[in-house]
C-alpha cells in the first residue's frame, strides 16, 4: 500500500499480483520451482479446485508481473487491490492457521 499511496500505481500493482503469487506458493506442498509464477497454475496445486470467481480474479492479475513504468492507472490499482484482497480472504479461509492475519488497511 506504501506505493499505492505515493502515487507509483505502477509498482503498487507489481507488489499486489506478487503478494497474491507468494501466498499460493506457500499453500503448495512439494517442489515449487522459483520461476513458476503462473497463478493459475500454483492455484491449482495449492487447492485443486479453485471457484469460478477466485479463477477469474486470477486470470485477471496474472500477466501483471512485469513493470512498465506509468501505465497503471489509480483506478486499475484499485482494481487489483479488491482482487487480491478477494484471493488472500478465500485462501485464509482454507486454512485456520491463517485466521490471526488482518486483511484491512489501517
């Protein structure tokens, strides 16, 4: 968020799709190489079945890995912000572990 709210969508973007990269691969067992980054891919090995709107959200943030300065409106930070916080609420919930973590800004 610390990028988010000095104006730099961009960067803030790039750290939303990685926060949402990181948490899948963490709810993976085995060997998960470190290039992989498909999201869709690491969701199906973290859970198997994924639901159709967790799919979507994902489909939707996955290609956004890569920085290309500027191009990301407030707007569309906003956008995958909702996303990933949607994520990150459906992967808490498939765990009790997860459930000391607080998902809003502060």
């Amino acid at each position: 968020m610390g990028f988010y709210r000095v104006g730099r969508h961009d960067q803030a973007t790039i750290q939303f799709r990685g926060f949402v990269e990181m948490l899948l691969k963490a709810n993976c067992t085995g060997f998960i190489s470190s290039t992989e980054n498909n999201l869709l891919t690491l969701s199906n090995k973290a859970f198997g079945e994924v639901p159709a709107e967790i799919r979507k959200a994902l489909t939707y943030i996955n290609p956004h890995y890569t920085l290309v300065k500027s191009v990301y409106s407030p707007a569309f930070a906003d956008d995958i912000y909702e996303k990933s916080k949607m994520i990150a609420e459906w992967v808490f919930s498939q765990s009790s572990s997860y459930n000391q973590f607080n998902l809003e800004i502060e």
